[in-house]
C-alpha cells in the first residue's frame, strides 16, 4: 500500500506542476509589471526544480508520471484566453493565478489526505508544493 500510494500521491504532484508551469508560461508574456513578472518567473523556476525531486522520485519506481487532465488543462486554457482577451492587465493575471493556486492547494491537499500511506519523501514533496502555491497567492494579493 505504502508504494502505491506514494506512486498515486507523486504523480498527482507531478500532473499539478505541469499544470502550473503550463499556466505560468501562458500569462508571464503579459504581465506589465516588472515586479509580477518576476514573481511569475521565481515561481516558475521553483515548479521546474520541485518537477526535477518528482521525476526522481518516480523513476525509482519505474513511473512515467502524470499529464495533467486535458479537461482541466483545456478549461484553464480556455478561461484565461478569454479572461485575456477581456481586459488584459496584471489585475486579471493575478486573478487567474490566484484561483490557480486555490485549486492547486485544494486538490493537492485532497491527494495527500487520500494517499495518507505515501512514504514521507512524498509527502514532503507534495507539502512543498502546497506551499510554493499557497506563497504565490499570499505574493499575488497586491496586484489584485
């Protein structure tokens, strides 16, 4: 059980980073602030080294990984095009972004409750990532 659900758990992390890189490269372009496009740029480097520590920790078990739900990868997509194409500014960036991280958290902290018998090392992982979320929609709230 222990495996498994450490092999459930870290493809979950690895599907929700995929998500997140995905969503952070979508927006960076047009941020107009320096300052938020940086914050986007630190965030995305961060998602790329934790996708590093999942990779690894996968490859030990033999595991691909995990895409992200090309529903909800679509409807990320779509909600942003169209949110963009309303009114572009760094308000609806850190809008978006912040409902991203809601989610992000939300449903990783789901993951990690339902696969409560992963090894520690994913766990931690999976905690990393909740944080690195949580801190970038604490960072986002003044360009509200």
């Amino acid at each position: 059980m222990i495996e498994e659900d450490t092999i459930k758990l870290l493809r979950e992390c690895d599907a929700g980073i995929k998500m997140g890189v995905a969503s952070l490269e979508e927006v960076i372009p047009y941020t107009e602030s320096e300052r938020l496009r940086e914050k986007l740029r630190e965030c995305k480097e961060k998602h790329e080294t934790l996708a590093k520590d999942v990779e690894e920790a996968l490859a030990r078990f033999g595991d691909d990984g995990k895409e992200p739900n090309p529903i909800a990868k679509g409807m990320s997509w779509m909600k942003t095009s169209v949110k963009m194409a309303w009114h572009k500014s760094d308000h609806t960036i850190a809008d978006l972004m912040t409902d991203g991280c809601d989610m992000g958290v939300k449903s990783l902290s789901r993951y990690l409750n339902e696969y409560a018998a992963a090894d520690e090392a994913a766990k931690d992982i999976a905690k990393r990532l909740i944080k690195l979320e949580a801190d970038l929609a604490v960072d986002l709230r003044e360009h509200l």
